[in-house]
C-alpha cells in the first residue's frame, strides 16, 4: 500500500513539476504569486504547488474586426470590417499588464476602425485605403505597446455602401466616362483640323502638290476593280477655257 501512494505522490509530482513547452510557447513562472521569469521553450521543471504558469503563444494571430457602423465625416453611413495581424513580444506583460489581451486588443481595434474611419470621407476611404490601413497600424499599435504586443498590420477588408449610395456613384461613374469620351472626341477632331490646315498651307504654297494628289488619287481608283470610275477634275484644267467664252 505504501509503494502504491509512493508511486501516485511521484506521478503528481511530475505532472505538476514537468512541464513541455514548444518552440513557438514561453512559460510565465508566478512563484508564489510574485513573476520570477520566462522560461521556455523546451522541458522546464515547476515547484509543485508554490509555482504556477501561464502559457503564452509568440505566434502571429490573425484577428477579424466584425463589421462596424460607420458615419463619414461627409455624413454616409457604412460599414466596415477588417482584420488585425499581432504578436506577443514580450510575455511577461500580455500576462501581467492586461488580463486577456487578445479580447482587449479586439475591443480597441473596433473602436479604433470607428473613430479613424469616422474622420475620413468616402472617396478617402475607397481610393486611400493605404494610407487608412497604415493610421489604424500606428494607432493600435502605439496603445498595445505597453502590453508587450506588436501589431504588424492592419487591412480594411470591406466597405459596403447604402443602395442609394450605390446607384449615385454607378451614375456620377458614367457620367464621368461620357465626358472623357467626348474630350477625346473633340481632342481627335483639332488634331485632325489642325493637319489638314497644314496641308493646306503646303499645297498653298507649292501647287504641284495638288497634281501630284491627284495622281495618286487615280492610281488608288484603278487598282480598286470597279465596273464604274469617276476622274476627278480640276478647276484649274478648265480654266483656259473658261475665259475664252468670257
């Protein structure tokens, strides 16, 4: 009977001294209530009863921000999700400076989405997302400092916009692509205006450059196949005649 209790008080002992931790855990060790260090990773040996641990994961986490009311700071209601990437730096404070920092830091990426989002307009949040998803970084990340936690990213996911708000930007979209399409329009017809100016001027000024045209005018009919040609005349072969009758 006594080798039976011997041997149950040596396993308790081990299972409450012998503890494995992994490579990615650190052990925070409370000595009667009181921090002496971080152990791990690896086999790390415990005093039964008078020391206690807490487990604390130096891995990434990936953290979704549930959607939020939003109003704009040109007053249109969204909503906007996104997601939060952190780790744990330094365990002794994500154990001892806040009680569960993966709630805390839940709770303040949500408010801090509300507020930084709130102070933008909507064609800031939809063109400057960048620069959003940086001011969310910086902030979060200077109030999570003293916790021991780094917070390395933050994405805006989605913004859903109002039907109403919708269908305006679908409009104002292709009211937009109406007026680049007549610029361009307009831009092609003074560009070609301008060249055949400038022709113009060059016939203007050497008249041979009119016979030559013409030339070549009829060369490209002929080569053409059709049962019916038109010569194009000019005035100019006409003119003799013209001032005989005169």
């Amino acid at each position: 009977m006594f080798y039976i209790f011997a041997a149950v008080l040596v396993l308790f002992f081990l299972a409450s001294a012998v503890k494995i931790l992994r490579e990615y855990e650190r052990g925070v060790v409370f000595r009667l209530g009181r921090v002496i260090k971080t152990k791990g990773p690896g086999l790390i040996i415990l005093i039964p009863v008078i020391d206690k641990m807490v487990k604390v994961s130096l891995r990434l986490v990936t953290m979704d921000v549930p959607s939020q009311d939003v109003i704009t700071k040109d007053n249109v209601s969204v909503k906007v999700d996104a997601v939060v990437y952190f780790r744990v730096m330094e365990p002794n404070k994500a154990t001892i400076e806040v009680e569960n920092y993966i709630f805390a830091t839940s709770q303040l990426a949500q408010t801090t989405l509300r507020s930084v989002c709130g102070q933008a307009e909507l064609d800031e949040l939809l063109s400057e997302r960048d620069q959003i998803n940086t001011r969310l970084q910086n902030i979060l990340d200077q109030h999570t400092f003293p916790w021991g936690i780094k917070v390395t990213a933050v994405e805006v996911k989605r913004i859903d916009l109002p039907q109403e708000m919708q269908r305006a930007m679908a409009k104002q979209a292709e009211a937009e692509r109406e007026r680049r399409a007549k610029v361009i329009n307009a831009e092609g017809e003074f560009q070609a205006a301008t060249r055949l100016a400038e022709a113009a001027a060059i016939i203007q000024k050497y008249p041979e450059a009119l016979q030559l045209r013409y030339l070549q005018t009829l060369r490209e009919i002929s080569s053409e196949g059709s049962s019916t040609t038109i010569f194009p005349l000019p005035i100019d072969l006409l003119s003799p005649f013209i001032k005989k009758q005169a």
